[in-house]
C-alpha cells in the first residue's frame, strides 16, 4: 500500500488538478486530507479501479500555463471525443480488456492521451492525461498509457498528424500476426482514405524500438500494422484517425472472407489513377503519388494475398445432379451403372 502524505497533497495541489482520485491501494494521511480540504481539491475513491491507474503524474508537476491548457476549452473537446472513440472502439471489439489507446496533439509538445489500465469503453475525461512529446506527464491524476512513445514517434515524424488510434482489431490482427501486407487495388474506400497498409516487424509493445519502427513508416502511411500485436492508425482528427482504423479492419475482414470463394477481381489500371486523383484532391497523403499508371499495377492483389498456387477454396463434394460444370465423359460411368443396376431389378421383378 502507497502512504500519500502531506507533501505529497501539497506537490498535487500544485499541479492545479481539482479532482485527486485514489484505490484501496494508496493510503491519505489525516495530513493530506486536511491540505486537500483547504485547496478545496475533491477527493474521490474508485473502488473497481486497478492501483496503477489511479497513480499520480509521473513527470514534472505542470506550470500554471499548463494547467489551463489541460483544462482549455480545446482540451475538454478532445477529451470528450476521445472517450466517445474509446466506446466505439470497445463496441466494435477492436480491444480487449484494457488494451488499445488514444491521443490527440494540443501543441507541438503537449498531448492529452488515454490512461493506463482502464477499458475504452468505460473512460471518463477527467481521467485522461496531459503529456510532453518526450512522455513526461504533466497533469492528471490518472497515470498515462504505457505505449504513449509509439505515438510520439507519429507526431514527431509527421507533423499533420492531430490524433494517434492504436487497437487490436481481430481482421487486421491476423494478418499483424501473420506479419503480411495487405494487398492493394481490390476496394476503392481504402485506396482514398488509407492508402497502402504498412506493416512493422513484432518489437516490445510501449518501446523505443517500438517507436522506431512506426517513426520509419508513419510520414508514409496512415495505417500500420504491428506485428503481433495490433494496428496504429493517425489521423487530422481523432474521428480520422479511429476511421483509418475502421476501414483498415473491414478491409481486411473482406479478404479474408473473400479468400474461400473461387476467381477474382481487381481494380484496373486506369481505376487506380482516378482514384489517386479523388485522394489528391481530398488533400489526403499517400506514398504512391508520382508513380506511373504501370507501376501501381505491378503486384497483381490476388497473387501477393493468396501466393503463387492461389487460394484454397471450400470443397464441394462431387454431385452431377448440380454441377452445370460436368462433361459427358464424367457423365458416361455413372449413367452406365445406373443402367444396369436398374435392369437387375427389372429382371428379379
């Protein structure tokens, strides 16, 4: 059990936070209370929440200047839209337990994310988080995400970028753990609003080298894979960025939905020009623009999902009475032993 003393409440109410929420794990002394009283500070216990969420700022208290931006206008926006993304995500099943997280960029250096430890879906603002580009948790009461560098490393490489979503949708997570791309040219909605889907090799979810893996390819892509583990996706707003996410996911539940059924289409060369024309003038970013109406069409789609032989298809066991298929020297035996076996019977009768 942690002890929270008197100058512990004393460096809280410098922070500027009204609300200071703790666990049956964290222990106020009559000292605290009394301080916390005087600054008029709301003491609220969370009975259900996990310890480590309900821990104090992890970095340096804020300035005065950070104080009223995590309580700005702006600010109390992104943290409503952020837990309205979070119910979404949960009522979507991209997240399990307390996995995935959110973020969305106030300035150049200060970020308000989701915490450590909660379920999306059941996320009130007041316990998300400001922090810096570099993690340091500047306010809030609830200890920020663990995997907060990985957005950074977004944010830092592409400055467009206002909002980071991570998750573990089940479509897009297999082909994570598979470690495959998926394949482009097969669905208009992705090519506009997505674009090619990155993947990054499996690292220790939350680490820097984690984090270097996703600083390589965001400023290219708005969607990426981590391998083993889930999808990143940033946006121009956390809308967006949970959008990136959706589409991603509903790509890939197609395909691989699509992969049981014979044959094949894709979208044709000169289709693949017009959308990129579509995106071009949405302002949308993608790695592809420049490149020759050839040589977005080099890979065929089917041949990188499915491999050189193609792909398995359910088999259907062989019934002549509903194949429109069979040929008449297929036909020819069973006709035969039909014709027979039904003479056998007339001569017994």
């Amino acid at each position: 059990m942690k002890l929270f003393a008197q100058n512990d409440a004393v460096e809280f109410v410098k922070s500027g936070a009204r609300e200071f929420h703790y666990t049956r794990d964290i222990r106020l002394t009559p000292g605290a209370k009394d301080i916390f009283s005087e600054a008029g500070i709301k003491v609220i216990f969370d009975a259900g929440a996990a310890a480590p969420a309900a821990a104090a700022p992890a970095g340096p208290a804020g300035s005065a200047d950070d104080q009223k931006l995590f309580y700005s206008p702006e600010a109390e926006r992104f943290k409503n839209e952020i837990c309205d993304i979070g119910r979404r995500i949960w009522a979507r099943d991209y997240c399990d337990g307390n996995g995935g997280n959110i973020s969305a960029k106030l300035s150049s250096d200060r970020f308000i994310c989701t915490p450590t430890g909660v379920s999306k879906g059941f996320m009130k603002p007041d316990m998300l988080c400001l922090v810096d580009i570099n993690g340091n948790q500047i306010a809030g009461t609830w200890k920020r995400t663990s995997e907060f560098m990985s957005h950074a490393a977004i944010y830092k490489s592409t400055p467009e970028a206002v909002s980071v979503c991570h998750a573990h949708p089940c479509y897009a997570g297999a082909f994570a753990i598979k470690g495959m791309q998926p394949p482009a040219r097969l669905i208009p909605e992705l090519e506009v609003f997505v674009g090619t889907v990155a993947v990054a090799p499996y690292k220790t979810p939350g680490s820097q080298e984690m984090a270097d893996e996703i600083f390589q390819r965001a400023p290219r892509h708005q969607s990426i894979l981590m391998g083993n583990h889930g999808v990143i996706c940033w946006g121009k707003s956390v809308e967006d960025a949970y959008f990136k996410m959706e589409i991603t996911d509903s790509y890939c539940r197609t395909l691989i939905h699509a992969q049981s059924l014979p044959g094949g289409m894709s979208i044709p060369i000169e289709g693949m020009g017009d959308l990129l024309k579509i995106k071009k003038g949405l302002g949308l970013p993608d790695d592809r623009y420049g490149l020759k109406t050839a040589e977005l069409c080099e890979v065929d789609p089917w041949t990188q999902l499915c491999g050189e032989h193609g792909c398995s298809s359910p088999v259907t066991p062989f019934n002549p009475m509903t194949r429109s298929d069979t040929s008449a020297a297929e036909l020819e035996p069973l006709v035969q032993k039909l014709t027979e076996e039904i003479l056998k019977q007339l001569q017994k009768a």
